[in-house]
C-alpha cells in the first residue's frame, strides 16, 4: 500500500487516534487500527474500521453531550 501524502510505500500496521466533530459534541476515539506511513505519519484506515467508526458515531450521536472519549478496542 502507498501512502497518499508523500506516495511512500510502506505503510505500516498501527494505531491512531481519530477525531470527529458532530452536531452536538467532538468525539475522540482512541487505539483506532490502520496503516500508518512510518515517514509523514498519515494514517489510512480499511473499510470495516471505518463502518465500526461510523457505528460509534451513530449511537454517540444520541448521548454525548460535549465531548466523548472512547477507546476503539473496548467498543469494537
């Protein structure tokens, strides 16, 4: 896999922190896997984390009030 920013090929598996602002609250999930590229740190992330995150979005929606932190691993 190459990386989109600085088209370095290797990407290596990890863990990153994802952000979200919503309507109602800025959610920070923690431990999120993806590829990350080990020169310019981005980091990409599969379809299924992806679905998980929006998931996590979806049910935080309705309960969070300003700002939420979760940690992927316990949600997943």
């Amino acid at each position: 896999m190459r990386c989109l920013i600085c088209k370095d090929e290797k990407m290596e598996n990890s863990c990153t922190t994802y952000f979200a602002q919503m309507s109602n609250c800025y959610v920070i999930i923690e431990n999120v896997p993806c590829m990350k590229c080990p020169q310019c740190g981005e980091g990409l992330f599969n379809s299924s984390v992806l679905e998980k995150i929006e998931d996590i979005l979806e049910s935080l929606e309705k309960i969070a009030s300003k700002i939420f932190i979760m940690d992927y691993l316990r949600a997943a």
